[in-house]
C-alpha cells in the first residue's frame, strides 16, 4: 500500500502492478492522476469511494480512471467491481452511463474542430511534451535526432493551433485521449 501519487509512480516503475485503487475520499489531485494513466497506460486505475454522481464519473473518466466503486459499497461490490475494471467492463446506473455517451459525443465533436488529427509519431511526441521531457530528451526517448522532434513539435502545435509548448503540455493534462 503506498500513499501518495509519488510511491505510486515508483510502485509502477519497479514492479509489474495490474490495477491500482484510489481513495476518492482523499483530497486528490486528478492531473497527477492523469499523469500516472499515461506513465502506465497497461495498469487499471479504480476510484473508490466515489460519489456516485454523473460529473464526478465523468471526471474521473477524464482523469484515466477505467472502474469506480461508489461509496455505499459492499466488500461484494468492491470484489465485483475490481474484477469488472480488470476485465474492461463498467456497471453504473443509466442515468452515468447515459452521461458518459454524452461526454464521449462532446469529446468527439471537440477532437474534431482541433483541426487535423496527429500522426502515431506525433502522439508520441506530444505525450512526451506532456511529462514535461525537452526536444533534446524526447530524441533520445524516441531514437529521432532533435530536428526532426522539433518538426513534430512544430507540426502538433500547428495542428492543435497552440501558441507554445506549455499551452500543448496543458492541453494533455486537460485531453489526454489526444495522445491515446
């Protein structure tokens, strides 16, 4: 059991974990939640104690949670629950999944007034601005020389129509299905 983001970021590093929970009774921050969905985009990440409301379903959604339990659970339900999100499945009352649909639809319509879709490199790319690396750190991550990274940065900053790098870092945080 670890107890912040940090040792959960280190747990992820150094050994093979499959789901992670998170106590949504703590106070969290989502954005590092986010960043440990795409440091380990293979591990299940379940909110527990969660209000079962549509916005904060939908948010943790957003975050890179893939299962919740609600706070009114039984150990039965948390056992269901845990075993559903490994599997890929999400029970929720019809009125969040219903919520959800509506998301999904307003993301879609979102991704598509971005303008022209990324390539696979420049996901990758854009993925790396987002843990913050420079064009120097990304081509040595990517195996690219740091001309051509700084061709993809500047192909995905015109195609997200972003000013600067820290704007794409931001938008990650705030997207990160873009680089999914």
């Amino acid at each position: 059991m670890v107890s912040n983001v940090a040792e959960t970021r280190a747990l992820l590093a150094a050994t093979r974990v499959h789901a992670v929970l998170i106590d949504m009774t703590q106070p969290i921050d989502l954005d590092e939640v986010r960043s440990l969905a795409m440091a380990g985009p293979d591990v299940v990440l379940i909110a527990i104690g969660l209000k079962e409301q549509r916005q904060d379903v939908i948010r943790c959604g957003r975050a890179g949670f893939t299962g919740y339990v609600s706070r009114d659970a039984t150990i039965e339900g948390l056992t269901k629950a845990m075993h559903d999100a490994v599997a890929g499945r999400l029970a929720c009352p019809d009125e969040i999944s219903g919520g959800l649909l509506r998301a999904l639809f307003r993301r879609e319509v979102e991704e598509r007034q971005d303008g022209e879709p990324l390539t696979k490199r420049e996901g990758d790319v854009l993925q790396l601005i987002g843990r913050g690396l420079t064009n120097k750190e990304i081509a040595r991550e990517l195996g690219l020389s740091v001309a051509t990274v700084k061709h993809h940065v500047h192909n995905v900053l015109e195609k997200l129509s972003l000013p600067r790098r820290a704007h794409a870092m931001r938008r990650v945080r705030e997207r990160p299905w873009l680089v999914g």
